[in-house]
C-alpha cells in the first residue's frame, strides 16, 4: 500500500492563501507565504521522476517552444511577485465574469499548469465551485498526475471541471467548457524561448470572446547604461516609477487579444510587430534592451525586475544604429520564439 503525505490543516492553508490575496500587503513582504504555499502543495503532488537529464530535464522541446520540466515549472511558484500578481490579478478577473455571467461557475481553462497548479488550486480553496470551475492543461503526464493529487487530497474535485495531457497549442476545446477566461503563464523575459504567444494565439482563437490572462504583455526598446541598470542599486528600486537613466523608445510587440485578432489573416513563421526611432542618445555608453511589463488584469501589474519575467534582456544582433534611424521589429514563431528587428530604415 502506497503511504500518501499528511494532508496540510485546510483552515491554515485557507488563511495562508487569504493573506497572499491581501490586496493591502505589499507582495515583497510575502515571499515566505508563497514558498509555505509552494511546500504544501508540493508535499502533496510532485515526485521527482528519477534519471532525467540534459535536455530531458529542462523540459520539451515543441514545434512552438520550450515547454518546461515539471521540476522547472515547479521553481516558477517561488517567483513570489509573479504569482501573486498573477492569483490577485486571476481572482479579480474571476469575480468581475461573474457578476456579468449568468449565474454559473466561471470557466477557467489553465494551459500549462505545471505540477502545483500554482495559479487555480490556491484560489479553489478560496472560491467555490458555484464561481468557478477549472480544466486544467498540461503537456507533461508528471505534471496532471501531480495537479490531480493534490486537489484529491484537499478534496477540491468538485472545482474541476476536466483534466487533460496535451499541448496546449494542439488543446480542443470541449463543447461543453467554453472558457469565460484563458489563464496561461508559459513564457519568459520579452516572450523568448516559451510558447507564451502560439498557446494564446491557439486558444483565443477557440474562444474569441474569453478573457486571457495576462491581459497584456509589453515589450519595450529601452536605451540604457548596462553598467547602471543591472547594477544592484537599480535592482532594488524594482517597482518604482523612477526612469533617470533610461531613453525610451517605443514598444516593439505586444501580445493581448485586439493584436491576436489582427494576425487572424497571418500566416507563415512570423508575426508584425511595431517600429519604433531611435532618439539621440547621450553617449557610446547607451545600448538597446528589451523591457517586459505585464499587466496581468486591471491594475495587477508585473514590471521591470519584480520577477523573473521582466528582468530587461539586452538585444541581441543589434548593430550600431545611429539616431533618428527607424527599427522595424517582428516576432518570431517555431522552436526558438522571439522578438528581433527585421528591418532598419
């Protein structure tokens, strides 16, 4: 007979999750509640499978992307600004469809819901299944089997509506599931390397009238000193609006449903993005970056360095453009998603 984990005390993980939604605490002062959480939930799903290496332990390589591990998606929850946002920003989105609905549970369908279902089983303890119901997706067998322990174990079934091992770029939608909100976080700093914009570009297009979250993803063209900004000084002011610095650009892609509906004639390996002038700059010391800001619904936002999604990368194959030069900026889909200029004017 299989030995299952002792279940957490439901009263404490219930308060716990409460004060992680505390909208009048600041995030920062919450990393150690959201590693609790992590903890829990991972007493009581994810086993570690044996003998997985190289590749094979970073995860899978789709036609789309890099879908993380289990055990990579499973370090996605210490991230504790990212998911906080995220289940504050998801929960609000989820009372405001409801009280537009027509009485029924909210449709959530979560695509990449790793092995803690970091972003739905936290807000099952907290909501009921007359608000909200969940189907949640994955492309790693490890990862639902994880998921569905542990919502066995706090006995939250009734919250679910369906569990599924696909890729959610190849997800059917159920007849019967029609999603009110997409829920996705498969991505990285400025949409590169994960599937982030094929999963909802595929998703959307299933259930054009759902509301996805992240709501918006950004990405801007920064100039900056590196020597400055990635200093620690700049790191700690994470959050603030201070832009001493910096010469912004523009926004070079943004990914949210009105630009998912404007690819819908889109064909081929790449999407438009923005352009955007280069403004004179100070000195040789200023290079081009890429910075990420998420708004994950309404005023629940994530930006520069408060995660590991929006730390600013440099841009990469970026020559020496002299000022008043226009960048033209495109998105690359397949295997090795991203951002880059592709024409200089």
């Amino acid at each position: 007979m299989v030995e299952l984990p002792p279940v957490p005390d439901t009263a404490w993980l219930i308060s716990l999750v409460e004060k992680i939604l505390d909208n009048s605490i600041s995030p920062y002062l919450l990393r150690a509640e959201v590693s609790e959480l992590a903890a829990a939930l991972k007493s009581l799903g994810y086993e570690h499978p044996e003998g997985l290496s190289g590749t094979a332990a970073k995860g899978t390589l789709t036609a789309n992307g890099l879908a993380l591990a289990p055990d990579m998606a499973a370090t996605c929850a210490d991230d504790a600004v990212r998911t906080i946002m995220f289940l504050r920003g998801t929960r609000a989105a989820i009372a405001d469809q409801y009280a537009q609905g027509s009485g029924g549970p909210v449709r959530i369908l979560y695509a990449g819901c790793g092995p803690y279902a970091i972003l739905a089983v936290p807000l099952m303890l907290v909501l009921s299944a007359e608000e909200a119901s969940f189907t949640l997706v994955d492309i790693h067998p490890e990862s639902v089997v994880s998921a569905e322990r542990i919502i066995t174990a706090l006995n939250l079934a009734d919250a679910v509506f369906d569990m599924k091992v696909v890729d959610a770029t190849g997800y059917l939608a159920d007849p019967d599931f029609s999603a009110d909100i997409i829920l996705t976080e498969v991505m990285q700093a400025c949409l590169q390397t994960e599937p982030q914009v094929a999963v909802v570009r595929h998703l959307l297009s299933q259930s054009p009238s759902a509301l996805v979250i992240p709501q918006e993803v950004r990405i801007d063209l920064v100039y900056a000193d590196p020597a400055v900004e990635f200093s620690a000084t700049r790191r700690a002011v994470a959050g603030q609006s201070a832009q001493d610095g910096r010469v912004y650009a523009g926004s070079v892609f943004i990914l949210n449903n009105e630009a998912v509906f404007s690819w819908k004639n889109v064909s081929g390996s790449y999407l438009p993005g923005l352009s955007v002038e280069v403004n004179h700059l100070p000195d040789d010391r200023y290079q081009p970056m890429l910075f990420t800001d998420i708004c994950v619904y309404q005023q629940y936002r994530i930006g520069a360095y408060e995660s590991g999604l929006t730390f600013p990368r440099m841009l990469e194959s970026a020559e020496k453009i002299s000022s008043g030069a226009q960048l033209h900026f495109q998105y690359r889909l397949g295997d090795n998603p991203g951002v880059f200029i592709a024409a200089v004017g």
